[in-house]
C-alpha cells in the first residue's frame, strides 16, 4: 500500500482527494465523516468568507503555522473545490459559510465521493492501534520512517502515513483521542489536551437564575496580566452553570487550558459591548435629569432584557432604588456592571460538548510547508489531531480541509 490515511473526516477524506497515489482511509466507526455531519447543527459551517489571512488570524497563537496551508487553500478555493463537487455554498451576513442546501450531508457525501473517484478506498469499522516505526533508511543518523500501521485487523505496511483522526470531543462521533496516544507512542511531542468550543461555568451562581437570557451585543475577556487585548465580541448566553454563546465559546479553550494550573480564571463580561462605563454613566445623569423618580432597573431594562437589568442593579446595590437617590458610587457601580463586571470561570463544558480539542501534536514537529513530520519519515499529520483550534465561523473546518490537503498532496 502506498498512502493510508488515520481517520475518516473531513482532514483525511480530503487528503485522499488530493493524494496523488490511491489511497486507503481506515475509519474506526461503521460509516466515515460522522463528526461533519453534525456540524453547524446539521447544516455545516464548511468556511468564513475571509481571506487566508483573516482565517489565520483566527487561530491566534498559531497562525504562522497555518499560513501555508490556507494560502495553497483558501477559502474562496474550498468553496471553489465544493462547487466542482456540485455543493453550492452561500456566505450569511457574519461570514459564516453554509451549503446552499443548509444539508451536511451534502458535503459529506461529496467528500466520500470525490475520494472514491481519486481511488480512494474507505475501509470502516478498522481502526489503527499502532504506528509502526523502523530504522530510517539503513542510513546512519537518518530519521526513523513510518513503515506502516497496527491495526484491529492486523498489520497494513504502507510508505506512507497521514494521520487525520481528530481530537478528543464528542468522542461518540469518532475522535476519542486515539490520534494523541497514537503519536505519542511513536515518539512525537503531544501537548496536553483541553475542551474547546465549549460553554464556561462560573464561580458565580447568577447567571444560572438568567439561564437562557440572550444578549446580543455582548462582549467577554480575559481579565488576567497582559490579557488586555483577548476581547471576543458577540451574543452571549446565559446558562444553567454559567456562560455560552461565541464569545464564551471563543475564549473556552484558553480558559480549559489555564484551569490545568489554576482553580478559577478572572473575566469581564460587558453587556453592550459598544458602551464604555462612562458612557453608561452619562446616560444615567441623564435619567436622573429626566426621569428621576422611576426605578433603575425599569430604566435599564429599555437597554438590556429585563432580568438582566434586574439582577445587574442587584449586584450594584440598586435593587429598587429610584434614579434620583441613587448615590454616585452606585451610579459608578452600576455603569461597571453593565460595562466591565468581573466574574471567574471554574470549568467548562465536558468532551461530550466541546466542539474542538485545544492540544494535540505539536506544532513544532511538523513541517508546516508540507504537514510532513520532521523527526518521523513518511508520516504526516492533518486536522484536530494537530495542536490547532479555531474560533467558531467554519474556521476549523477550514483547517481540515487545508491541512488535509496538504498532507494528501505533500505528506509524509
Ligand atoms: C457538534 C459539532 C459541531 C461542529 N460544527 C462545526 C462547524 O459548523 N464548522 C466548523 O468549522 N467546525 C465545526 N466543528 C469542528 C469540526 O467538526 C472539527 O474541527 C473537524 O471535524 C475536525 O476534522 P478532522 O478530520 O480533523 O477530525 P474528525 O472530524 O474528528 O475525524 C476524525 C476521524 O478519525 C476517526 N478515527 C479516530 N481515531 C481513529 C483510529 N485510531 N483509527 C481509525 N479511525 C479513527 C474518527 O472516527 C473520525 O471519523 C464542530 C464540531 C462538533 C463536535
């Protein structure tokens, strides 16, 4: 065998897309690119309408890395290579790519049919258990080479090896973390693994009595040294344990990571994320001018849902006072609490929720020109199962098919 492919999904049916030998993609479950069709709630969130550098920019940290990958495979050429698949995709107004027929499967089936017709085989219900490692090229001080792949069925030698089983969350849909173990029992360098994508718990308990409260033009960051900049903007969300919506979800991979070394992680939510506390306090002189006597928070629920306003006027010791005899340092408390309001994140959301995976094989392991290893001849590797994760948008999507192109064209 010339190329086997470790997974599946959209990284390793890609890689058989554009691999230029036949190759054979070996998927642990019974029928391959389960993971994808779950995407974007059914209706695949396959891209951002941005170019390659809005797309790296994405992925933070890692962006230098990516860059290749998405310069050869951008996002109008992902949309392009679908099209030529007879998926026609539509931009919504954030940038969000869907297919036309708002249907993953459409883009699965595409996938699984291109790579067929490249020769591709997909054997399912096999799954890898081995990554077989010999001695280089007999060459003294050569690097060890990949000689093929353990496998529940035996033993398969191939020349080369392109690993694209995923990440660790929503193991039931096949990704279970086996790519890690697999790499680290060949020797490369794994960082740990944390949920991403997920929603946040907090320490504080009062967002759970707002629970599936929406607000819309909400903001979360940071609030640690030198976290200034780590602002996402967007809908947050409410919930049971705490917060979610993108920018929640956007931060929850720092946040997962950080709480390995550390019990809780300081945050600033804001509520109006185009308002400054100054601004909010502004305008509350300006109810006290004109409409003194009415409650705070029947004011304030004019600019936030309700029970929002309602608890936030709590919180700043306002429950139920008039605006005229509110004090100035509640005034300047309240304006914090709508702008700035400090809140600690203690977990997030399990594997079985996140949607990505923080972690996996190191970056520096790979060659990011071709996704080729470095120290392990004839393997590459491709998707989640590199250290790479993306913010919401179709972005880490992006990354799979990139990155899984260019393992199939290139790697190993
Ligand atoms: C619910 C949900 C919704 C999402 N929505 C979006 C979205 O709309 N847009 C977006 O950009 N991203 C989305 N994501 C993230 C995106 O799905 C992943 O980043 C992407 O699927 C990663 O692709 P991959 O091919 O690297 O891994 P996977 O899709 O996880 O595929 C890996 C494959 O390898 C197989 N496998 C694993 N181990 C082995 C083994 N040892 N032997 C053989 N086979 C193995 C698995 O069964 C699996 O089929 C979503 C994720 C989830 C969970």
């Amino acid at each position: 065998m010339d190329t086997l492919i470790i997974g599946g999904g959209p990284a390793g049916l890609t890689a058989a897309c554009f691999s230029p030998r036949p190759a054979l993609v070996l998927e642990r479950l019974g029928t391959p690119a389960r993971k994808l069709m779950a995407t974007g709630g059914g209706r695949c969130n396959v891209t951002h309408a941005a170019d390659a550098a809005g797309i790296g920019a994405a992925f933070g940290r890692h962006a230098r890395f990516l860059a290749p990958a998405l310069r050869a495979f951008p996002p109008d050429a992902l949309r392009a290579f679908f099209r030529n698949l007879g998926v026609e995709t539509l931009a919504e107004p954030d940038g969000c790519v869907f297919p036309v027929s708002q249907k993953a499967a459409d883009v699965a089936q595409a996938l699984v049919r291109a790579a067929r017709a490249n020769g591709a085989e997909i054997r399912c219900g096999v799954r890898a258990t081995r990554l077989i490692v010999g001695n280089g090229d007999g060459v003294k001080g050569s690097p060890p080479r990949i000689t093929g792949v353990e496998t529940n069925h035996g033993i398969l030698r191939a020349n080369r090896v392109i690993l694209a089983a995923g990440g660790r969350s929503y193991p039931d849909l096949g990704s279970d973390g086996s790519g890690f173990a697999l790499a680290k029992a060949a020797g490369l360098d794994v960082t740990p693994s944390a949920p991403a994508l997920a929603g946040l718990f907090t320490q504080e308990a009062w967002p759970g009595t707002l629970a599936g409260i929406l607000v819309e033009n909400g903001g979360l960051r940071l609030d640690g040294p030198g976290d200034s900049k780590r602002f996402f903007h967007g809908p947050l969300l409410f919930t049971h344990k705490g917060l979610s919506g993108p920018p929640a979800l956007d931060l929850s991979g720092e946040i997962a990571a950080r709480l390995l070394d550390s019990p809780s992680v300081p945050l600033r939510a804001t509520f109006l994320a185009s308002r400054q506390p100054q601004e909010w306090l502004a305008l509350f002189e300006e109810w006290r001018r004109q409409h003194g006597g009415r409650a705070l928070h029947n004011l304030l629920s004019g600019e936030l849902p309700r029970s929002l306003a309602t608890t936030l006027c709590g919180l700043a010791g306002a429950a139920d006072t008039a605006v005229a005899r509110a004090k100035r340092d509640v005034l300047t408390a309240l304006a914090e609490a709508c702008a700035n309001l400090p809140l600690h994140a203690t977990g997030t959301e399990s594997w079985n929720r996140a949607m990505v995976t923080r972690g996996g094989v190191a970056t520096h392991e790979l060659d990011p020109a071709t996704l080729a290893c470095r120290r392990l001849r004839g393997l590459a590797c491709a998707g989640e199962v590199v250290d790479v994760d993306g913010r919401c948008g179709g972005y880490n999507l992006t990354w799979a098919f990139a990155s899984g192109r260019l393992a199939g064209l290139s790697g190993g």
